[in-house]
C-alpha cells in the first residue's frame, strides 16, 4: 500500500520536530547506564568468546546502546561532538555523540569488520547513523535515534560522508 502524500509528509514533520525538541527514544534511561554498561560489556566478550560474532550480537550491542543513552540537543551554536570517552561519563547526547558510542562499544569488543560513521542529509537537516560491515560482509545501517517514521526521512535521505579511523569516503 502506498500512503497519501499527506501521511508521509506528516510522519516526517512529526520525525523532525521530535529530533528538533530533543523528544529521546530513551524516555527511561536507566538509573545507573555507567553500572549496566559495564555488565553489558562482561557479558558480551563472554558471548563473543563463546560463539563468535554475528548480526543478533551485532543488533544487540547497537539496540543496548541506545537503550543506556539519552538523547539530549546541543545548544544552539554549540554542536558539540563528544568522544566515547566523554559520552560514556553521563550517556547523554545527540545523534552524533550517540553514533560515537555506539562505534566505540564495538571498537572496544574488538569488533574485527569496517565500521564508518554516516552523515545523511534529510529534508530538515543532517543526521548521523553508524555504518556496520556485518560478520557476512553485508552493511547494515544503524539509526542512532530509531524515532517512529524515521525509515521515511531515511529513504528521503542521502548521504554527504562517511569516514572510519582510516579514511574519509565521498558518495
Ligand atoms: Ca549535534
Ligand atoms: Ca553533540
């Protein structure tokens, strides 16, 4: 079935106002994310000693992040991009510092395939997304804000840049 016109148009105003007005996907940030990531942590190597890596482990760590994270706007004028090291003090930030995290928790578990962090241009504005080459070679893409319609600003989307700790990669 292909929606109105109306309804895509609608979905997407509601996606952008949502990042706009710093609506989170993590209304419930967990008491203590510093304690629970680093359970998280212990359990993951011990899944990753045991039965390697894959895309369930994949989609786990990346959904977990986000689930630890809250997202919070920059200022006006102040787009501030946080290390891993900084966002992991209070789990708080944007889609940029949250995608840092996300890159850093894999970084960290030794992740062995690509990763590239994605700036995507949408209507409203730009939006940043991790890049994961999966354990089959395939890339899947995750959103580090994943808000009701964002598929629909997605699929509006293009992509000005990625880069990984290396290189810097034109579309
Ligand atoms: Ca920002
Ligand atoms: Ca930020």
């Amino acid at each position: 079935m292909v929606p109105k016109k109306g309804a895509w148009l609608k979905a997407l105003i509601l996606f952008s106002l949502m990042i706009c007005v710093g609506c989170s996907p993590a209304y419930f940030q967990p008491t203590e994310p510093g304690t629970d990531y680093r359970w998280l942590i212990e359990n993951w190597q011990h899944r990753i000693e045991k039965e390697g890596w894959n895309e369930a482990l994949v989609d786990d760590v990346t959904r977990s992040c986000i689930q630890l994270s809250k997202y919070e706007p920059d200022p006006v004028d102040d787009d501030h991009w946080e290390t891993y090291q900084e966002f992991t003090r209070d789990f708080k930030g944007d889609c940029e510092d949250i995608t840092s995290f996300m890159y850093g928790t894999l970084k960290r578990l030794n992740y062995p395939n690509n990763l590239r962090f994605r700036i995507l241009r949408m209507p409203l504005g730009d939006h940043a997304v991790l890049m994961v080459e999966l354990p089959d070679q395939r890339w899947k893409m995750f959103n580090s804000v994943p808000l009701p319609g964002a598929s629909i600003d997605i699929a509006l989307s293009r992509t000005v840049v990625e880069w990984d700790d290396k290189y810097i990669y034109y579309p």
